[in-house]
C-alpha cells in the first residue's frame, strides 16, 4: 500500500497483474489488470521495484537530514520515481539556501 510518499508494491496475484494497492472504507483494495479466480493463488511482489522505490525513499530521508544542518527542516516529500522531492520550511532566522552540490557532499 502507498504511504509516506512511496508508491504501492507491484506484483502479481495468480495470473492478474497488480497495478495499485490503496486504503479504501472497505480496507485495503488491489487494483489488477484482470479478475481473479476463487481459489488458492500464488502471489509475488516485483522485487525490483520494490528495491527502487525503498531506495528513493531513504534518498529523501538523507536529503531532509542534509537540509536540518543548514537551518531547514524536511516537512514532506514524495518518491514518486521520475518526480521524487523533498520540501522544507526555514527552521532558523540563519538558514541559507541549500544549494544542491552541498546537498551532495552531507548525502555522500
């Protein structure tokens, strides 16, 4: 399921693609390509992805550290692959803007 600015795990259910999980009032709903028969079924979770979007998601984590030593703190973020970003508000008077190269060196 998405949270925290990561997307849902892919994968598959049975033969039926997973494309999507979200929270709904009926719980937890899996969106997929096709129906899915009664019956015992193999599922699986895209691994790869699954790897990508965690790594984003702690790259957002490293960044938001880097800016709190520069007077800002990390308020929200979104690791969306192709669209990933993290946003912050001035902590102290002080702050300077961060500038991305500083940015690379704390995360490095």
């Amino acid at each position: 399921m998405q949270g925290g600015g990561q997307p849902s795990d892919v994968g598959q259910i049975g033969e039926a693609r997973v494309l999507k999980v979200v929270r709904s009032e009926a719980g937890i709903v899996h969106l997929v390509d096709r129906a899915i028969q009664l019956g015992p079924v193999t599922l699986s979770v895209d691994s790869g992805i699954r790897q990508l979007h965690s790594r984003l998601h702690s790259a957002g984590h490293l960044i938001g550290a880097a800016i709190e030593t520069m007077g800002w703190h990390a308020t929200k973020g979104s690791h969306q692959p192709g669209q990933c970003r993290v946003i912050g508000v001035k902590d102290k008077e002080e702050a300077v803007v961060p500038e991305k190269e500083a940015i690379e060196r704390l995360v490095d």
